[in-house]
C-alpha cells in the first residue's frame, strides 16, 4: 500500500498557472512513496518544458507507462537531445498500430504512435515490459492491460479506424489503466477511456475484489457520448463510492459539467502544473 501519493498533471488541454503551456494530450507524473512514475507522456512539445518550469526531473523516473498508442499520449518519449530514460518501459503489445481518426465529411488523419522509431526503444530503456495481462509495477502500483468489453452502450468514442480508408474500425485493445493502493483507497488513473470508463470500473473491480474505489481521475473520452452514456457513467462511479472525480483531456465539456453536479464535494479540478495528493 502507498503510504503517500501525489499525481501532478505534466500535459493536458488546459493550464491556469503562469509560465506553463498546455497542449492536447495528456501526462501525470506520480509520485506513489518512492517511486516515480510517469503515465503517458503528452504530444511531447509541452512535457520538458513543464517539468523543467515544475521542477522535476524526468530522468529519474523509475518507470513510464502509455495507456494506448495514441500519439497525444505517447508523443513525449521521442524527447531529443540524445535524452535517455534509466526507466523500465510499460505497453500494450498492440501500442505501435497505425492509427487513423476519420469522419465522415472529413478525410483521415494519422493519429498513432508519436513516441520515436520502435526499433529505438531498447537502447533508450532499461527494459520494455509488454502489458497484455494485468501487470504489476510496484508493490500497490499496477496497470490494468487489455480491458475486456461487457457494457452495450460504450463504445472506443470516435470514428478510429486502423486503415487510411476507414473501413477497418479500431478497437483500441491497447487501451489501459492505472489502479494504485493507498491507505483511502483504490486510485485509478486513465489515459482516454477508450474502453469506456464503466468497462474500467468493472474490470479493476474484478481485478481487486474490491466494490468501492477512492478517485477517479483523467480522460473518459465523453466529448462525443449521449445523454445516457453520461448519466450511465455516473451511475456507475456512484455504485462504487468513488469519492474524488476528476476528469481531465477528452472527458468533454457536458460530461464535465455532470459530473461536477453529481460531486459538489468530491469534484477535483486539474489542469497542467495541479497536483492530487493522498497522505
């Protein structure tokens, strides 16, 4: 169990500290008693100059986990300058798909792995752990691998597709979480929620035998999700007791603003540069 935490969001779609820069995309860096950890890394154009600004050295991370091959969530580990990580490397296998976002009235857009060439990796980490299963990280530090599929109603969140034509959807398998132990409870930290959040939930409770989970916090990927969706994903939340909600990057505005309603009290408002702390 984590005896002390604290998660500072290094990238995300939002900053109201002076001095920082925001960009889409998402990266928290966790401080869970002595370990760091950085989870997913942004596009990569705001991570060192944030860490820099907040003081924080990314070369002493013990590890880095992306929770899909997205590149607003892997763009940060193609870091220039002859950097190199001393950490160990956690990922789906299926992290290095090509990957596309096409709507209907728009063509294609390449959205996939932005973390450097792949062949590059193990001269850059002290080792790369593919994450297919649950896996640990830590003592009371784990990433959830592949996120099975139950509910009906969640779906990846946008038209993803795997080939430049569309005709091939993207599952998003790759897509995982984080679930730490602390002395409140079970914090689970997301990278988008292309699993859908609820799926989430559900697994890590699998995954834990546990029915109540202390916070919530990052992308559920609800920009586009209807009404039901929203209410359904509350609905679940609030069936496991979170106590602490903070949706962050892809989560959207509407989503965001039921959620806030739902916790008057619990709602936690990150940006670039915040921090939740568990003590």
């Amino acid at each position: 169990m984590i005896e002390n935490l604290r998660i500072t969001v290094l990238a995300e779609n939002t900053v109201h500290q002076p001095g920082l820069l925001a960009e889409h995309g998402l990266a928290f860096w966790i401080e869970a008693d002595h370990r760091r950890i950085l989870f997913d890394t942004g596009q990569g154009i705001v991570l060192k100059h944030n860490a820099d600004a907040l003081g924080i050295d990314l070369a002493s991370a013990d590890d880095v986990v992306i929770s899909h091959g997205h590149y607003d969530h892997s763009g940060g580990l193609a870091l220039d300058d002859g950097f190199k990580w001393r950490a160990a490397l956690y990922l789906h296998p299926e992290v290095f798909q090509d990957r596309y976002v096409k709507p209907a009235d728009r063509s294609a857009r390449s959205i996939g792995w932005a973390g450097g060439p792949v062949d590059d990796l193990a001269r850059r980490f002290a080792s790369i752990i593919e994450t297919p299963l649950a896996t640990r990280v830590a003592d009371g530090i784990w990433v959830t691998g592949r996120i099975p599929r139950a509910t009906g109603f969640e779906d990846t969140g946008g038209p993803f597709y795997l080939d430049e034509a569309g005709l091939h959807p993207d599952p998003i398998n790759d897509d995982q979480a984080m679930y730490i132990e602390t002395r409140r409870g079970l914090v689970i930290l997301l990278g988008c929620g292309h699993s859908g959040a609820v799926n989430t939930l559900r697994y890590i409770a699998q995954l834990t035998a546990l029915d109540r989970f202390y916070a919530v916090i990052g992308g559920m990927h609800l920009v586009a999700s209807n009404e039901e969706r929203i209410a359904r994903t509350v609905s679940c939340l609030l069936d496991y007791h979170v106590q602490v909600v903070a949706p962050l990057h892809c989560t959207g505005l509407q989503a965001t603003a039921t959620l806030r309603n739902a916790w008057p009290q619990g709602f936690c408002q990150l940006s670039t540069g915040a921090s939740f702390t568990v003590h």
